[in-house]
C-alpha cells in the first residue's frame, strides 16, 4: 500500500488513532463506513485470527460463513502481506492479557 501514501490517507489514518474508546470508534465508523462495509472488516479480521489459530478453510467457512475466495484473500494477506494482520492480532492478544 506504500505506492498509494497521501495526506489525505495520513489524515484519514490518524483520525483513527486519535479516538479513545470503543463508543468513539462505534459513532465514527458508523458515519463513515457503510454497514456492510464494517461486517465485512470485521468478518476478515476474524477469519486472519481463525487462520493464525490454524483453523482450515472448511472449519473457517463453516463457523463464520465467509467464503474460500475471501479466506484465500486474507491468507494472502497472512502469508505474503505487510504484516498488518500479524501486528492487529498481536496486540489484541497483549490486550487480553
């Protein structure tokens, strides 16, 4: 994603950092994000914890419902991405902990 790095991404990205709580995250992707959109983000984070757990494609298209083309998608991702997935995951476990 490096090759698409503007002011407005920077802008767009610290706007994120800068909310405190859930609440705020709620009321902000609400109004900037479509429903569909949001369920769909969250449905492909869940399938990267799913994947870095192990899980197969079948037990992952089973339990959440999404499908091989999309749990190709964020193994992709997993395997040749930045690292993004690997990072969010990571510290979501250090919260739990």
């Amino acid at each position: 994603m490096s090759n698409i790095r503007s002011e407005s991404l920077d802008r767009l990205f610290q706007s994120f950092l800068n909310l405190k709580s859930i609440d705020e995250c709620y009321d902000y992707f609400e109004d900037l994000c479509t429903i569909k959109e949001l369920l769909d983000m969250s449905q492909r984070l869940d399938t990267a914890v799913l994947l870095a757990q192990g899980k197969s494609y079948n037990q992952i298209k089973s339990e959440e419902g999404v499908s091989t083309a999309t749990i190709g998608r964020v193994n992709k991702c997993l395997v040749y991405g930045t690292g993004g997935y690997k990072t969010a995951i990571e510290r979501l476990k250090e919260n739990r902990e």
